[in-house]
C-alpha cells in the first residue's frame, strides 16, 4: 500500500476508489497567506512571469532526465495559483536531484524562492510550492496512483516541447 503524503489541500485522486479525501486537509501555517502575497508581487512584476517559470521547470526537469513532463494551466480552476508542473523520476535520487536543481536555477536566475516543498525526505511525490506554479516530481507507482491529470482533467495542458540537443 502506497503511504499518503502530507499535502495540504493539493489532495488526490486515483482509479480504483475516486477522490482521495484523506489527503484533504487544511494547510499548516503562513503557506497560503505568503503564496497570495508572492503571487500578488510577481505578477505586478512580470505579468507573464508564471507561465515562464513553468516552462523554466520543465526545461530543468527534462535536463535532469524526468519523463512525461506536463504543465496544467490552472487559472480557470483556482485562483490560488496559475499552473502545475508535473513530472516523473525514476529513483529518489533522482527525483532529489531534479528538486534541489529546481530551487537553485529559480533563485540565482529569476530571484524566485521556494515558498514550501512537502514530501522530501520519502521522495516518492515531491511537491514544491513557488507560489504562482507547483511543482509535482513522482515516482511512477505514486503518479498512476494519484493520478493528478485525471483530478485536474478541465486543466487545458500547455503546449511545451522539449528542447533537443545538438
């Protein structure tokens, strides 16, 4: 049986039983206080600066080798925040990796600091909070299982393409 990370109210849902309500929970703390307030300064910033930050962490997944990389547009769904990342590793280490490269590209090239991450230290879904865009990093049995495109399927996915190298 595959354990339930603490995720606030990101919640889950997976094929076998539905909506996942004990993963539904009020968030801890000055999080969602500090995402409205970051998200408010970022986008007096750069309006169109959410959208890039997506796109910037799905290019830092795709270098650190994640596989089916998506970005949900979640502006119609919540007010809260405007895109998901979504991405799979295919070890711990790995998943780590693809987290720690995020948080550091962000900061020392768009002055973007994490806000909250959950789900480290067990390392099978990560998620990662910058306010405007989340950050999903599975494994592969927890994203068949929470199955997050399926939660959020009224998300119209963002085209992106991998860049090829050569």
């Amino acid at each position: 049986m595959l354990a339930q990370p603490s995720l606030g109210f990101w919640g889950g849902y997976n094929k076998a039983s539905g909506w996942n309500q004990g993963l539904v929970k009020p968030l801890r703390g000055p999080h969602l206080a500090s995402s409205i307030i970051h998200r408010t300064a970022a986008q007096a910033e750069r309006p169109d600066g959410s959208l890039q930050l997506a796109l910037t962490v799905a290019g830092i997944a795709e270098e650190n080798r994640g596989r089916d990389i998506v970005i949900l547009d979640m502006r119609q769904q919540t007010a809260i925040f405007d895109y998901f990342v979504l991405a799979t590793g295919t070890s711990r280490r790995q998943l780590h990796s693809i987290s720690e490269e995020i948080d550091r590209v962000l900061q020392d090239t768009l002055g973007d600091h994490r806000l909250g991450i959950e789900g480290y230290v067990d390392g099978r879904w990560i998620l990662l909070d910058y306010g405007d865009v989340v950050v999903h990093l599975f494994d592969e049995q927890s994203r068949e299982y929470y199955d997050l495109e399926q939660l959020w399927c009224s998300a119209k996915r963002v085209p992106w393409v991998a860049p090829t190298t050569g």
